[in-house]
C-alpha cells in the first residue's frame, strides 16, 4: 500500500505539535521531525561523533546534549546552522523512510517547522501550514520556553514568513483556539482521505 505523506509546518509558535496530535485522533501516525532529530542526535554514534567534531566536547554533558550551548552557537551564525542541519537531516530522512515503511494508515503526518526552507516540498503529496497571529506565537513561545520577546521575535524575523507559506501549501490552518483547530483538522482529514481515494493525491 502506498502511504501518502502529508507535510505539516509552520513557524515557532503556530502550534504544530498541537495540529498535529489532533490528527492523531484520527489514528494518523505522526511523525515529529525534531523530537525524532533530538533522539537521534544522543542515540547515534556517528552523529555524536560529527557533532562533537563541529561544536566541541562541549557539545554533550554526560551524554546528554547540551542544547543551551548548541542553540548559543548557532543563534548567531547562520553558517553553523546549516553545517549541522546537513549533518543532522539525512540521518533523520532515512529514520523516517525506516518507520513509513511500518505503517498501514492512508496517509501519515510529517510535521516539520523545516520544509519549505529545506526544499524539501517534493518529497509530500499534500502540505498544511499552521498560522497564528505573530503576537499570540510570541506569548506561546515566552510561556512555553521561558524565553524572552525580543529573542522570539528575532526567531520568528529568521524563519520563513507565513505568506509565502500559506501561498505554497495545500491547505491552511489558523490555530487561534482548539475548539477552532479540531474542527479545522476534521475537515482537511476527510478531505484528505475523499483525494486519496479518488487518486487526486
């Protein structure tokens, strides 16, 4: 059976994770791109090993990931970044080819605040990016992170803007309160499965 992947992005604070455990509900497998890429980065040898050769031994604290320190290297030098993106997410393709090939559902759920500037369209038959007005990601992310606005702001000035998103994608979602998204996410499910079936995706 061919499972159809359908991409889910959109910028910090949108409430990816939150869309996506309402697909969930539908019994759609999920995969979370940067939770998986977490994991990988303290269960894999070879790349503990690269990311050590790129940040330093600094870069784990008894074989734990250390993030403060990561993410203290990287806010600033867009270079690094992506030296570590292209370390980090062709482990996590081929983590994630492994895992699709063990599900049996329609279609399953790729959500990754990453896909657009990856270009890594091509790879979904179906994308559906998350918005929210900046204002309301700012206050999510402070509360959730503990962060500050200034610095969520400056992550949200970094990040890809929803227009071009919204312009690029199959379907949209205006996460604003739950209620709201659920019926949102029941509608695009069921009009994802009527394309399905009918062979238009």
């Amino acid at each position: 059976m061919n499972v159809k992947i359908i991409g889910l992005t959109g910028g910090i604070g949108s409430g990816k994770t939150t869309v996506a455990n309402c697909f969930s509900t539908f019994d759609i497998p999920v995969y979370i791109a940067d939770v998986e890429a977490k994991k990988l980065m303290v269960t894999s040898k070879v790349l503990i090993r690269q990311l050590k050769q790129l940040f330093g031994a600094e870069s784990y604290l008894d074989k734990e990931l250390n993030r403060a320190y990561i993410a203290q290297k990287i806010f600033s030098d867009k270079d690094l970044l992506e030296k570590m993106n292209a370390i980090v997410h062709p482990k996590v393709s081929r983590h994630f080819k492994k895992w699709l090939k063990k599900q049996s559902s329609k279609y399953v759920i790729y959500e990754s605040a990453l896909i657009f500037e990856n270009s890594n369209t091509n790879h979904f038959d179906s994308i559906i990016t998350v918005t929210a007005p900046v204002e309301i990601r700012v206050q999510r992310v402070v509360e959730r992170d503990n962060s500050t606005e200034k610095k969520v702001k400056s992550i949200i000035s970094n990040q890809l803007s929803d227009k071009v998103k919204i312009e690029n994608s199959d379907f949209v979602i205006k996460n604003l309160d739950l209620e709201t998204t659920k019926h949102q996410v029941k509608n695009i499910h069921f009009q994802i499965i009527e394309l399905i079936d009918s062979g238009q995706i």
